[in-house]
C-alpha cells in the first residue's frame, strides 16, 4: 500500500491490517511467514517540516526460518513496535558530503511522493530478529558438511545406523 504525503498533509491516517502468508516477500531472507501478520498504526506529516512524515505502529507475526546450528525448524514469535520518521530524500540530495547529527541517525528518507508500507514493516520484521536463528537456547549442535559428502554429521550418523541394524 502506498502511503501518499500530500494525502498526509490533509490529514492523519490510521491502518489496521492483516497481511497472510505471502503477501510481503521475506523468501531473499530464508525466512517463512508462519502466521497472519497483524499490524496496527498511524502516519502523519509533521507541521512545518518540508515533508518529514512520522510512522508510529505495532506488529504481531510468527515467523520462521532454519536453525543455524541444527538445520531444524526455528520459529520466532515478534510482537513489536515502531516509531519511524522519514524525510525526503531531496533534503540531503547534494553535491558535498554531509555530516548528520545524533540526532538524525534514526531519520529514514523517501524518494517521490510517498513511502510503501509493505516496505516499511517487512524492514520492521526483519530488524526484530535475532542474528543467530536457533530453534532454542540449548541447541548445541552444530551441523556442518562432511567433506566430499554433500550431507551433515546427524544424517551420515543415522544412514550408518540404518545400515547396519539391517
């Protein structure tokens, strides 16, 4: 859904929205949407502000991905929020280097009249996972390729198994 800023300058807008499975791509991520992503939020231009738009909210989703060290299924319940800003793109857009302050770091930029909101919170979802994707605390495996074999450690253990019971 694209979020229009001379539509904000008339008004505050709020959403409410259910994204199913599939509707945000998260497949470049190796990551699945498990669940129903239930995002609730407002955006509005700020007041003489040359186009700075505020995106306040808060998402619930399940979502899911391969265990880093057992190859299993990792599942990651997020319930989070957000409070976003974002100026045009045009307010850096300048020959020399420009030095931001502190403050500024947090501020995001837009290009032409609006910003996607699918964007917006597939980036949300994205920042709110964790780095080192387990499927728990105490998985201690760590599954890595046998040389010349194309297979992990666990299966060659269980074919081995296998061969030799029968």
């Amino acid at each position: 859904m694209f979020l229009s800023v001379k539509e904000l300058e008339l008004r505050k807008i709020r959403f409410d929205e259910t994204y199913q499975p599939g509707q945000i791509d998260f497949a470049g991520e190796d990551l699945e949407q498990s669940s129903p992503l239930h995002v609730a939020w407002s955006a509005e231009a700020l007041v003489h502000s040359d186009g700075e738009v505020r995106i306040q909210g808060k998402y619930a989703v399940e979502m899911a991905a391969q265990c880093d060290r057992c190859l299993g299924r990792a599942r990651f319940p997020l319930d989070g929020g957000f409070d976003l800003f974002y100026r045009p793109v045009s307010f850096i857009a300048r020959e020399e280097e420009v030095e931001i302050g502190e403050d500024e770091v947090e501020i995001g930029f837009y290009e032409g009249g609006g910003l996607e909101l699918e964007d917006i919170l597939r980036e949300q979802v994205l920042l709110a996972l964790p780095m080192q994707r387990t499927c728990s605390e105490d998985c201690k495996e760590f599954a890595r390729p046998v040389a010349g074999t194309g297979t992990r450690p666990r299966a060659i253990a269980k074919s081995r198994a296998a061969t030799t019971a029968g």
